[in-house]
C-alpha cells in the first residue's frame, strides 16, 4: 500500500487515539483538532463550521495534500443537547464529506452498527427510560442521518458500523471511559450493587486496535467503497458472561469482600433503583444505576448483529471477544480510582427515569 496523506478527525477519542497509533506508522497524518491537543501535526479547526472551520488558504492547501479522511469525530456521550449532537454528527459529517469532494479524497467514516437498533431502542426508552433516554435515540437518529446523507454524497464513501468499542485487544487500554465501559468500572469496583441488564443481553464488542486495523484496511485506493460492519457476531458474549469474568479479575487486583456481580433486568433494576432511592446517602449510587440503565437501552433486547465483513479482518471468536473483554476490565481494574467517571450526585438520580 502506499504511503499518502491522511486527515483525521476526533483523534482524541477512544476510537481516533487507536486510529492515530496505527495510521502514522504507515501514513502521514494530519490531525484536525477541536478542544483536545493531540501529538501529532495538526490543525484547528471545528467540523460544524464552513471549509472545517479553517480559513480558505489553509483549506485550499490542505485539500491539496490529502488523499484519505478518516472522520471519527462525534458527539456520543448520549447528551441532552440535542442540538449539539446533530451538529456534530450530523452537519459535522457533512462539512468532512464535502471537504473529500474538493480533495478528491476517500472518506471513511466511523458510523455505529447501532443504527440497527432505532426501533428497539425506542420501545426501552417507552418501557423503562422514559425522557431521559431521549438523548440515547437522538444519537442514533444522527447517526443514521449521517449515512444517508453520505450515501446522497458524490464522496468516495466507506462506512465502517463498529459495534460496543472496548479496550484494545492486547492491553485493554483505553483512553478514556465511556458508555458500558463506565458501568463495568462501576461494578468491578462495587460501586453499584447489580447490572440493569438481563443475563442473557447480548454483548457484542470490538476491540479499538481492530477498528483501526479496518480503516488501516481501507485506506488502501484498491480496497472498494461500501458500508461494513465491525462486530463480534455471532462470536459474541452475554452480560452475565461479562460479570462471570468481573468476578475473576477483581481479587487479581486486590479487589475483594464484595458480593458477586449479578444481572437484573430492566424494569425490575427500575424498581431496585426506586426503593434505593429512598435511602439516605444513596445519591451517587443511584445516579450511577441511572446512567447505566440509559445507556442499556441501547442494547437491551436489541437484534444480534451481522458478522464482521471488513476483508482481512481476523474472524472473531468467541474465545478472542473474551480475551477482548477480559483485557479491558483488567485495565480498568488497574485504573479505577484515577479513571473512575465522577458522578453528579447533586442532580437527582431518578429524575426523568420512568416518566
């Protein structure tokens, strides 16, 4: 393959901090940069702005170098700011789209394979969540926004649909903690007193060295264009097979005395949730639950996804998807305090929840 030029976006985030590990080594890169420094040459810019927010030398002459985009920036904190997600994920993929037009480049495009679960996700949020998992859905429809936008685009498109990212595959390490890798933190270190989750949910992951191993893949000007998917399929764990391995690893880090981690199903955590709720003291575990129940509603009950189709990607198995997880919760169990996601106890921990 040979050597070009790459611009990449949200090179700070989980995804992008592995993407920039694996691209420079074999590319030259230029980094598109909001808020985060990152190590490596870049610009500042803003997404949601005209011409990246550049000026228009800058963009004529940076259009000029590049060859591929890497557009990984989005806003996935599940907010309550519905306008700032859409103005990220939605105009935000437009401005980069269209900056790939004018440098005649290849777009790839970080998008969710949970653009599969809209309508799943709708009936938990009605079931249990009620208006404080409207930001859960709002993130997808952006998302699914952001593909169709794409596919209306005259850009050399590939959409890659990753599935829940964990840590990487070798050393669990992960730049910041975020989504279901906050609720494992939460359990490994007893913190929470179950997972608002069935036993039988479906955990379907992918490791972040291997979604950057795919766009490494489709880099390449003779790979085709396309969406794939990057899942763990049919190789993929349980939410009661991810506590089996909590329980393991926590006395390998001197994490003991606590009661063994236990699934609970939604609406059931719902009502465990309510009648904590009344205790004293029990904010912050409470707000915790909470955030963990909104970001199951993501997952819950949600259909099984395709296979990976990525060529030259390692087939998943079952065996690698729990070395996989089993890597992640070791990290965050050797990073729980300094990486432990501060909780907002003075906000009420039910608030929203089941209304």
């Amino acid at each position: 393959m040979p050597r070009h030029t790459v611009l990449i976006t949200g090179a700070a985030g989980v995804v992008g901090t592995a993407l920039l590990a694996r691209l420079r080594q074999h590319h030259d890169i230029i980094v598109l940069t909001h808020r985060t420094p990152v190590d490596a040459p870049s610009l500042a810019g803003d997404i949601t702005r005209p011409r990246l927010g550049l000026d228009a030398d800058t963009y004529r002459t940076l259009a000029r170098r590049v060859d591929t985009v890497v557009h990984s920036a989005a806003a996935t904190g599940f907010r309550s700011d519905a306008r700032h997600t859409t103005s990220v994920n939605v105009t935000g993929t437009e401005q980069v789209a269209r900056f790939a037009v004018h440098a005649g480049a290849r777009l790839i495009h970080i998008s969710s394979a949970f653009t599969a679960c809209s309508t799943v996700v709708r009936e938990n949020i009605a079931a249990y969540a009620g208006a404080a998992g409207l930001p859960v859905a709002h993130y997808i429809d952006t998302k699914v926004a952001a593909e169709k936008l794409l596919a209306d685009s005259d850009a050399d498109v590939v959409i890659l649909k990753p599935s829940m990212v964990v840590g990487d595959s070798r050393t669990g390490h992960l730049p910041t903690v975020q989504g279901l890798c906050g609720g494992f933190l939460y359990t490994l270190a007893g913190l929470v007193p179950f997972v608002p989750l069935a036993g039988a949910t479906v955990f379907d992951v992918v490791p972040s060295d291997h979604v950057a191993q795919a766009v490494h893949i489709m880099t390449d000007p003779a790979a085709p264009s396309g969406t794939y998917w990057l899942t763990s399929g049919t190789a993929s764990s349980t939410c009661a097979r991810v506590t089996e391995l909590i329980d393991r690893v926590r006395p390998e880090h001197g994490i003991t005395g606590l009661p063994q981690a236990q699934c609970v199903e939604p609406a059931e955590a719902l009502r465990r949730i309510g009648r904590l709720a009344g205790r004293p003291g029990t904010a912050t575990t409470c707000y915790r639950l909470t955030q963990m129940l909104l970001h199951a509603t993501a997952v819950n009950r949600a259909p099984a996804f395709p296979d990976p189709t990525v060529p030259g990607m390692p087939t998943p198995t079952p065996a690698r998807t729990e070395a996989a997880l089993r890597a992640t919760l070791h990290h965050l169990a050797r990073t729980a305090g300094p990486r432990l996601p501060a909780a907002r106890s003075r906000h009420s921990p039910l608030a929203g929840i089941g209304t």
